[in-house]
C-alpha cells in the first residue's frame, strides 16, 4: 500500500537518528503547524508560489501528519475516510453545493 | 494503494459540493495552516488530548495535504521520498543522532 | 502612548519600503501565522527556549498584528478591551477559576 | 501608556481566573498560533472576512502575545523597537523597496 511504503521510509529515517524520544503526540502537533506556516510561507505575498519550496514544505507537513499517526496507533485511510464521512453529515451535498459557508451557517 | 483510496474519496466529496473552484494551491495552504492549529488546540494547555478530536483535526490537515497534492499534480510517496532524501543530506545519521538541533546548528 | 511609538516606528519602516502594497488584511493574517509558526518553533522541541530568538519571532507577530490593525482603522486598546469584556461573559471568573475548560465545557 | 492599561487588564482577567498556572511561555506560544490560525480562517476562502470576527481574533493573538511579553520580563516596545533595527540591517530600504523578497534572497 502506497503510503506503508512512506510510513516505513520514515520510520526507518528516524530510527537511524533515534528521533522517536522528541516525537511525543504534542511536539508533533506542534512540529505540524509549524511547518503549516512554512508551506504558508510559499503564498505569503501572492497567490503564485515556487512549485519545488512547496512540494518540500507540504512533503514535512505530510511526514509529521503520519508520524503522529502511527504515534496514535491509527491507520491513514480510517482516519480519512472517518472524517469524510463526519463531513458529509456536517455538510449535506445539496445544503454545500458551491457554497464555502461553515457548516454552521450554512 | 492506500493514498489512492483517501484520494478518491476526498475528490468525490469535493466534486459533489462543486468545491474545487475553492481550491486554489493558496487557499489549500492557508487551510492547512488553519486546520493544524486546531489540531494544536487538542494540546493546548497540555500534553494529553482527546483521541477521537486529534484524529479528527489530524485527518482535516491530511485532506487538504492530499488535495494540495493533487492541485501540483504530484504523487505523496515521491514527495515524501524526495524530501527523505533531502533530509538524509541535512541530517547526517551520525552526527544528528539523539539530538533535535536544526541542520545549521549539528 | 506606548504603542503609538511602535505603529510610528512599523509605519515609517514600511513607508521607506514601499511595503504598504503588499500588506492586504489577508496577507498580514498569513503573515501573522506564518510569525507564530516560527514562534512555536523556539518551542517544539522543549519547553526551554532561546530568549533571544523568542523576543524577536515574538516582536514579528506583534508588528504584523500592529499593521492589521493599522489596515482595519482599529485601536489596539479597544480591540483588546473589547475581548476581554467578550472573555468575562464566556469564561465567568467563578466557574473557570482554575479550569482550562473552553467556554463551551465548563 | 496603552500597552500598559491593556496589560493591566489582561493580568486582572488572568487572575481573577487563577489562569497563570497555564500560561508557560510554551503553551502562550502554542496558543498565539491557535489564535493566529483561527484569524486566518476569517480569510481562508476569501479575501474579504468579516470585520468584526477579524477584530475578535485579532485581539485574541494580541492578548497571548502580551502575556508572553510579561512572562519574558519584555516590553512591548522595547521588543518591537529591537526588531525593526534588527530588520532595517536585513532589509535596506533601497535594495528592499517594493520587492516583497525575503532578505536573503534581495
């Protein structure tokens, strides 16, 4: 499964350095925004961004988000398809077509 | 594959609500930003945090990832790999070892 | 007055850059993010942190918050004023007194 | 002076809830960034955002940064003054005039 593959390549890359004692669930939340804010970085001023700084910044994202999966002894696609499904309730199709409003005020 | 199967998913739910016209690669990054503060705000005042939200906030930060991913019409794997790789030059095993000092300061 | 002495000082260095064209609401929100994200990162290791390098990731949000301010025409001390006055009716001090609870569990 | 009344005013609200116990430096950071994203979420779809919910976040990110400022012993506008000196070195007005690079690519 494609993103096993990523697990595994990072759990290897921080086995290696012996990383996983900084990995506590609340140090990965963090380590998450912070590179959040560094993807940010990218649009800061305009709409247009370097494709290359992006695909690295969203890339840490995607590293940390999967970190704290495994920390939560989750699988990536339950946790996605649960949150999908959480959404369709919050967001029925015909209330949400082409509408950006929050489900609260929609 | 895994990715694939969240992929799908995520773009069947935007296309039934004619979301894509909201994301653009700018808007996508200040939605992860947004979403990872929520996720952050689990362990706000401390360490411990409810399970069932952090899942929740954390699959809100990979949907938008993935959706991002697919606007730079990139693969996750390759751009998990990719940065690996970058990082296995920045952080050499040996030097960084057990240490959580930035690349500029090892 | 205090703060008047700073949004002079943010004003005049912006003015001498001709920056005033970049600093739409939206872009010093994603400004003001992206300042905190590095904020956090003095942080997301350990609690300890360099003083040095918090005092001046914490002087940026603030001088990005000083110019959304500036941008909405608003006075810092009303703004935060009025806040407070929000807080004391969501957060009455006798049943969050000692509690981390958010307005809507207490 | 204005940072001052509101300072007061903050550390008034702050202990007639017993809330200090809760404002590490760590955790006043994580929340300046929880606050900072839900400031963005006033732009995330649009440039355009409510004024009102604006000026609420916005006071919000203010109210943790001067906590902040009071746990370093700091002064706002010593701090502030600091960076703009700190940034007129990285940032010379007639190499930095209306280009939005960052300094070390100007």
């Amino acid at each position: 499964m494609a993103w096993e593959s990523s697990s595994t390549a990072i759990r290897a890359f921080v086995h290696e350095r012996d990383w996983s004692q900084f990995h506590s669930p609340d140090n990965l939340a963090k380590s998450i925004a912070i590179e959040a804010g560094e993807l940010l970085e990218c649009y800061q001023w305009s709409p247009g961004a370097d494709h290359a700084d992006v695909r690295r910044e969203l890339a840490d994202v995607l590293i940390y988000c999967l970190l704290l999966v495994d920390e939560l002894g989750a699988d990536v696609d339950e946790l996605i398809a649960a949150k999908i499904q959480e959404n369709e309730r919050k967001y029925p199709a015909d209330r949400a077509r082409g509408r950006s409003a929050k489900y609260d005020r929609l």
